[in-house]
C-alpha cells in the first residue's frame, strides 16, 4: 500500500483543516485547544515544510515528527522543488514569495499512532485535500466573512501589532503584499462559502476562550 493510500484509510474522522488568513488568531487558537485536553487527546499538529528563512520564533522539526504544536522544517528552494517532483507533499503552495506544503509522512506517522491531525493549509491546498483525504475544514476570521472591510481592518490591526511586538522595523512593501494576499483569502472564503470547500466557519473576535469550545465541540462532539 502506498503512503497517500495508507494516509487515505486512517484520516477518516481524524483528520481536520485549519484556513485562515494571516493574523486571524489560528496559532493562539491551536494552543488554547490543545490547553484544554489531555495526554493523546492533544491535536497534533503536522510539521510543515517552507522555503522562507528561519525567524527566531519558529519551532524546529523533522519531517514526521510528532508535535502537539507548531513547527517548521526549514528547506531551500531548491529542496523544496525536489520534494515536489518526488510526490512527498501532500499539498503545497506559494505565499508571501515562499513555499509552503504538508509532507504526507508528517500526517502519516501521527495518524499511525492513533492520533488526531489538524492541518493548517493555504486556501490553494483546499481543493487538493479534497480530493484526496476525508477531512473536516474550518476556516477562521476575527468577523463575518460577510462584512469584508472589518476583517481587513482587524487582521491590520494584528499584523502591525506583531511586527511592533517583535521589535522588528515595519516594511510597508511587506505590509501591502501580506495585505493583498488577506483580501484574496477572504474574498475566495467569501465566495466559496457554502460550496464545500469548508465545513465550518469560527468567527469571535476576542472570545478566544469561546472559540476553544466550538473548536473542540466541532472535533469531539
């Protein structure tokens, strides 16, 4: 049996996708979660492959690791590429100049060891998914998809409080470009909203504790 037909068979029920944009809260979201729920029960979060250079807050992993929180395993491009052309993720995308993807072994190995899986993808990779894995897909916005320009508003707002928290200079090119993608992610939620692409929409602005409990209502009912 190969990897994807393996990855197949055990996701059914135990595999989830988080889509959001960026500064929507997901990463605080995650933790809060797997604050709430104990030993096994803990969501594991699949390492993610990217091209981007490392930054001082990321978490670093192998592929395949086990991890009941965020962590990269740091690629070039030109590594990426091979990965790509040797079939080893699962889905992969281009976002702010960079790679991003899901090697299966990283959703493999956990799912093997009885674990459940929440994903964190680009909107790009939800058709992919799709199409090969039965999964649940939930997308996160601070507002109603509906009402566009206070999404916008509130994920700038976010996005500059980070970069000021961190110490590091604004650059408004970057702004603009992490921005524009925002529009696009919300635009294509908006649009697609309905159409299967995602099964549930949490949207609470600072009710962080609130949408923990729809999280984990959602996943274990």
């Amino acid at each position: 049996m190969s990897d994807i037909d393996h990855l197949r068979e055990l996701s059914q029920g135990n595999l989830y996708a988080i889509v959001s944009p960026s500064g929507a809260g997901k990463n605080a979201l995650e933790q809060m979660v797997n604050s709430r729920l104990e030993g096994d029960q803990k969501l594991v979060i699949p390492v993610s492959a990217t091209s981007r250079a490392r930054e001082q807050r990321d978490q670093v992993a192998e592929i395949g690791d086990i991890r009941p929180y965020k962590a990269y395993c740091h690629l070039s491009k030109a590594e990426f590429e091979q990965k790509i052309d040797q079939g080893e993720f699962l889905e992969y995308a281009m976002a702010h100049g960079n790679y991003y993807g899901t090697p299966i072994l990283s959703i493999l190995r956990p799912l093997e060891a009885g674990r459940k899986v929440l994903l964190e993808i680009e909107y790009q990779g939800i058709e992919i998914i799709r199409r090969e894995l039965d999964l649940k897909v939930i997308f996160i916005a601070p507002a109603p998809l509906n009402d566009l320009d206070s999404n916008l508003q509130i994920l700038e707002r976010r996005i500059l409080r980070r970069w000021q928290e961190s110490g590091d200079e604004i650059d408004r090119g970057k702004l603009a470009t992490r921005l524009g993608t925002t529009k696009t992610e919300l635009e294509w939620a908006r649009k697609n909203q309905g159409q299967g692409w995602f099964d549930f929409v949490i949207n609470r602005e600072g009710q962080l504790e609130q949408a923990s409990q729809d999280f984990i209502q959602l996943i274990f009912g």
